[in-house]
C-alpha cells in the first residue's frame, strides 16, 4: 500500500512574493487570487516568512484611538507591524514548513500544534515546491471506495494470512470500511482494524471480527 504524502495532495501553482513586495501589492495579491496567505521568499528561493489576512490586518487594527500609555510589549509588536512597507516587515518569521516526504497525517498534526490553516512545502534546500492547505488534506477522502478497499487489503493481509488462522472480509462504502469475518486471536482482531483505520481515505471501521482465543487478558468478547 503507498502512503500517502504531502507531495501527492499540496499545491504546486503557488504564489509567492519577494521580501521587498510593497504592502499594496501583497493584499492586491491576496484579493485577486483569493487566498488568505502567501510565502515570502528570499534568496534562492527559501521561504523566510508568510504573510497572512492577519499580518495585515494589523494596519486596520491599531488605527484610530489605540491606547499608547503603558503598552504592553504584544501591543509595542502590533504597531511596529502596523508601520509594514514590505513583505519582509509584515510577514510572521519564521514559516512553518514541512517537506513533500512527510506523512499526511504529521502534517495534519503539524498544522493543528502551530495553528495555522496552511504549510508551505519545501525541498532539502528550503526552496518552496508547493503549499499545503486543509482543503489540499481532504483530498485524501476523495478515494474510490474501490481503491481504499484494494489499500486495506494489502494492509491486512500479512496479518490475516500468516498469524490469525481466519478469514476477513472488507467493503468499503463512502469511506467507511466493514470487517467482517473470523480470525484466531483478539490481539489480531483488533491490529486489523487498527490498520485499516491508517489506510488513505477511510472515513470509519466498522469492526465486525470475532475471534477464538482472547490473548489479550480482557474482559471476553464477541
């Protein structure tokens, strides 16, 4: 089965700017592509910063009457990144960015650590070759059920056919995959559906195994 990676799903049409882009020129961008972000690249084109609808919200933010007396430092940042000309001085640094090779479901934990809606894909160089947004990780669930059956199949069936002394059936149906069958011991049982769970696409398991022997030392099962 190919695991699926964040170089099969990301974005490879991706707009970036300059460090020395002009504010203006940055949410023009935002608005006529109509996206949230964009990287900021430097030299040779390594990704140094993203610039986001928040970064540059910040001028509309602090205008009018902010209260300048006793500033805390967050409110000190504000301004400064208010005064933005450029990319460079409006930009949050450093990115957070992740490789091609890395899982989908690292990146999915990545985003979600950093708490941000999207990952700019760099090569070995830092060098950007793609972006990776939430929409990009739901493509997964786009799978034929036919393909994720064919995945949990190759998934499983070392396990079915050298350790449970059983038999398993699987159907998929929208994403939700059904196991059903016999196999020899609870342990397998549930390593099955465990499996089948890390499979690209499946929605749900449901698990319909029985077992003979329970090696496991819980409570009895089906």
């Amino acid at each position: 089965m190919k695991l699926w990676r964040v170089a099969d799903v990301m974005t490879t049409d991706v707009v970036a700017v300059p460090e020395d882009a002009p504010y203006r020129h940055v949410v023009d961008l935002l608005i006529a592509r109509r996206i949230t972000a964009v990287p900021v690249v430097g030299r040779g084109g390594r990704v140094v910063g993203v610039v986001s609808e928040c970064d540059l919200v910040r001028k509309i933010e602090v205008a009018g009457d902010w209260p300048r007396v006793l500033e805390s430092p967050r409110c000190r940042g504000l301004r400064a990144k208010a005064g933005a000309r450029t990319a460079a001085e409006a930009m949050t640094s450093p990115a957070v960015t992740v490789p091609g090779t890395l899982s989908l479901a690292s990146a999915a934990r990545r985003m979600t650590s950093e708490g941000v809606r999207r990952l700019p894909v760099v090569d070995d160089n830092g060098r950007l070759i793609g972006i990776l947004t939430r929409s990009d990780l739901l493509k997964a669930h786009l799978r034929a059920d036919a393909d994720i059956r064919t995945d949990v199949m190759d998934r499983i069936g070392g396990l079915v056919l050298g350790a449970t002394g059983g038999t398993v059936q699987v159907t998929s149906t929208g994403g939700v995959v059904r196991l059903r069958g016999v196999v020899r011991l609870r342990s397998a049982a549930g390593r099955i559906a465990e499996l089948s769970r890390d499979v690209p696409g499946v929605v749900d398991v449901d698990d319909d195994l029985s077992f003979h022997v329970d090696d496991t030392g819980a409570a009895p099962g089906r």
